[in-house]
C-alpha cells in the first residue's frame, strides 16, 4: 500500500487542531465593499490609527474567536477563556476613533454561537457574560463577528480532512484514488450520504436564522446604534496550488476549492442577512485576497495547522486582525 506519508502526518495534525481551534470561518455590494489595506514596505498592513470621522460611543463589540484574537498578544480581560486579545480589531478600531473606558466594550469570547450571544458562555478559563446584555439605549456602535460556529465551518473543514486522510490510505490506490474521490474525496463524501455538499449550504442558511434573531435584538437593545456585521476572511486562495507548500495533501486540491465555496457561502448569508435587518456589511474576505493561510509569514492574515508564536491555528494573527481593523473603518467612515 503506497501512501503519501507527508499528507497523512498532515491531516492528522489539522485533525488534532481544528476542534480546539474555537470558532470558525464572502461578498458585498460596492458601499459594503472595504479596500485591502495598503502594504507599507515590509508587507505589514497598514495602521488603521489613519484619520476617521468621529463617531460618538459607545461602542461595544460582539463575536467570536475571529473577533477575539486567540493567542494574538497581549491577552486580556476577563474570562481568560475567552482568549480576548487587547489588540484585536475591536480594540483597534476603538484606539483609532478615540475610545475608550466606559465608551469601549468588547466582549467578544473564543468559540461563541449566536445562543451563546444571549446567555452566559463557559469557557475552560471562567464564564462570559451574555454578550448582548454589554447593549444598552445608549450604545452607538455595534461591530458583530458570528455566525460560523452555528454554520458548523470547522466540523466541515475537519470532515474533508478526515476524507483526504482517507483518501491517502484507501488499499490500491496509490495514495491517488481515482475521479472525484481523488480530486474532491469531501465533496464526494457529501454526495455519497445522499445531501450533496447542499448539506452544508443548509447549514449555513439555519445559521442566517440565528443570525437574524440576533440583529434584531441588538436593533431593540440598541436602537440608535449603527450595527456592522463583520465577515470572515479568505482562508484559501482560489489557486490551489498556492497552497502545496502550507497544506500539502492534507486537504485535496478540489476540497480547497469546495471550502472556499462554502466559506463565500457563509460571508453571503452574512451579507444579506445584514441587509435585512438595516445593518452594514464589512467584507473582510475581499479585504484579505492573498492574506490567506498559505500565504507567506509576512503576508498572511490567517495562521497555517502549525502556527506561529502568538497566534491560533486557522485563525487570524496580529496582521490579520489589524486588516480587519482597516475593514471595518473604512466602513464606518464611508
């Protein structure tokens, strides 16, 4: 039995990472869409700390790891499991309209649902508090990153793992396979069970519901706050091969393609949703093109399955929450 064995040790790392990694992970219209911040020399995003209209607090921000910024140092506030970071991009848009104390709120927490929007969160380090109970009549700003762990993103992603792995493994082939089995062994998996991969679209539009629900309780708790829904960036490229040296086989070629599908699925359910309920989208997924995991160090927003120091698997580093931060001011100001 031949077998790839630089996919197998590959895939099981992305298998041991991903259900820990907390939380998950496109589209606007031309007022939703951000421009990708400028690239000083170096490749470092640009500060968003450039000059913004005022925007009178207070603000509070809501989401999930995405938001949070696990492991992006300094890690801060209260409850540590929430893996709050005191330079994700709330923090940052909040330095660069002038926040601060009573007018800043984030109390955004690793591995949050919509559910856990409304009620008390446990986490491994404390309790979160019901984000939404931060909102009061008096808020102006609301910023909202959530949504794909209701979608189930990560349970997906490790799904197609768990298939490439097999894939590699399967007697007789190779480590190759053969048809969609080889090219697409995930979105082949989908379609075996008797859905297709409209399964995880159905997900994505029960999670749209919840979604829903949430903006409009933040419209009742705050109903003279602007609300920005913020969108999950590019996790992959929409070459494939851009991505051999970062993932290897671990996820077949086809299968990066079917997530990056299902990912545009996602930040679309987001967008409309958003729309609905008189909320602004923020496209950070446009904002991101070439940022993606298998970018390099100095480029990427998104941490690779063997991440750097002071960043999460799969999740936004220090670069990326900081473009993030750019995103969500040039919608503010626009």
């Amino acid at each position: 039995m031949a077998v790839r064995h630089g996919a197998v040790a590959t895939a099981a790392v992305l298998l041991a990472l991903v259900p820990v990694a907390g939380c998950s992970s496109d589209g606007a219209g031309p007022r939703d869409a951000a421009p990708a911040p400028s690239q000083p020399a170096g490749g470092s995003a640009a500060s968003p700390s450039a000059a913004v209209k005022a925007v009178p607090g207070p603000y509070v921000a809501l989401g999930d790891s995405y938001t949070s910024g696990p492991r992006v140092p300094p890690q801060t506030g209260t409850p540590a499991g929430c893996e709050r970071s005191g330079a994700d991009y709330p923090a940052l848009v909040a330095a660069a309209l002038g926040l601060g104390g009573a007018d800043f709120r984030d109390v955004s927490c690793s591995g949050a649902t919509t559910t856990d929007l409304g009620r008390p969160q446990r986490t491994s380090g404390g309790t979160n508090p019901a984000q939404l109970d931060a909102l009061t009549s008096a808020t102006r700003l609301v910023t909202v990153g959530i949504g794909g762990n209701d979608a189930g993103f990560m349970d997906v992603l490790t799904h197609c793992a768990r298939e490439s792995l097999r894939a590699s493994l399967r007697p007789g082939s190779g480590g190759t396979g053969d048809g969609a089995s080889a090219t697409a062994p995930c979105r082949a998996s989908y379609a075996a069970a008797g859905g297709g991969p409209d399964d995880v679209q159905r997900r994505v539009d029960a999670a749209g519901a919840k979604v829903a629900d949430v903006l409009g309780e933040i419209r009742r708790r705050a109903p003279r706050a602007a609300v920005y829904v913020v969108g999950y960036p590019t996790l992959f490229p929409a070459d494939a091969a851009a991505c051999t040296d970062t993932v290897g086989d671990a996820v077949a070629p086809g299968d990066l393609a079917f997530l990056a599908e299902k990912q545009q699925q996602l930040n679309a359910m987001l967008r409309e949703r958003a729309a609905a309920a008189g909320a602004r989208f923020v496209d950070t997924a446009a904002a991101s093109a070439g940022h993606d995991l298998c970018a390099g160090p100095e480029q990427r927003w998104i941490e690779p399955v063997l991440p750097a120091a002071g960043a999460a698997p799969l999740h936004p580093n220090a670069l990326g929450e900081r473009g993030m931060a750019a995103a969500v001011l040039a919608a503010v100001r626009s």
